[in-house]
C-alpha cells in the first residue's frame, strides 16, 4: 500500500491538470463587471504601481511619466471585451495624449494575435499579467475587462470595472488629460 500512496497521488494530480501553463479559456469562469465607474478624488489617490511587460508584438512596454495612462485588462474569449474593443481603439485615436496599452490575462498569444488584428488595436498590449497584482489595494482589478485611469502624476484615478462605453470613458479621459 506503501508503494501505491505516491502512484496514486501522481494519477490523481495530473488526472487534474490541464497541461502546465495551457489555460482553457471558458467565459463561465470570470467575474464580469458591469460598468461601474469608481473616480477617486485627487487629494486621495494612490500611486501606481509601474506598468511594465513583454509585449504581444516583441519588445517591453515602456510606460511614459507625465502622461495620462489608460491600462485595459482584457481576453480574446471575454464577450465584453470584445464589445468594447472598437471604443478603445476610437479612444485611442481620438485621445493621441493619452497612453493606451491593453493588458492580456488568462489567455493564449495566438487568439490575442486574432483579437488585435480583428478589431484593429494600434496601441500596444502587455502579455504578462502579473503586474495586476501590483494593483491590489484601492482600485484592484476586479473583473474581466477592467479600465483604470492614472492621472499624470502616476496616481490612480479610476477605475471602470466591466466594458466601457465611449462616452463615459471619454469625458473621464479629458477631465484627466486637463487636470
């Protein structure tokens, strides 16, 4: 029986397994948000930690002090994601002041690949999430997709927790942009 413990418990951990670092995409296992803006008032926000990766297309993300940021969270198998993604990439153009990076979370680099050219993203995206968990604290990312806004000081200023909508996101964008 001695023998048959460490066998058995072998069997049973890779009978769970799904393959090392393979994920399996399946909508069902997120928190969606809904759409809930959170702005933090100036005199209380916190700094951000740094937006820092390896990117989709080769190179590291270089975040640019002194500018408003826009950080996205998104996959390629998230239906909200998909639905917002145009209004990010109008944003992006119509907010050339702002810097956009997306980042990627629980998915794999080709689907993200078919994502970024299915829907035209210029601005760059970020492959390694762990730097979300930087963000833990006052505005964490809570859901997939997850927006937060960093004011030019390098401070968060809000969060949008669920698919964005153009408007909302750009009023928020030009009341930072002019702060």
């Amino acid at each position: 029986m001695k023998r048959l413990l460490p066998l058995l418990l072998i069997f049973t951990l890779t009978a769970c397994s799904t393959g090392g670092n393979e994920f399996q995409p399946n909508e069902q296992s997120f928190i969606s948000g809904n759409g809930i803006v959170t702005i933090i008032e100036r005199s209380e926000r916190e700094v951000a930690p740094p937006i820092t990766g390896p990117l989709l297309d080769g190179g590291n993300y270089l975040q640019e002090k002194g500018r408003v940021q826009l950080m996205n969270v998104w996959a390629s198998w998230c239906s909200p994601c998909r639905a917002e993604a145009p209004a990010l990439q109008d944003l992006s153009v119509a907010h050339p002041q702002v810097q956009f990076v997306g980042v990627l979370t629980r998915d794999n680099l080709v689907a993200a690949r078919a994502f970024v050219e299915r829907f035209g993203l210029t601005y760059p995206t970020i492959t390694d999430d762990a730097l979300l968990a930087d963000f833990t604290g006052q505005l964490s990312v809570n859901a997939i997709p997850t927006t937060l806004l960093i004011d030019k000081e390098g401070k968060v200023a809000a969060r949008i927790s669920g698919e964005i909508t153009y408007s909302t996101l750009d009023e928020l964008l030009t009341d930072l942009v002019n702060e």
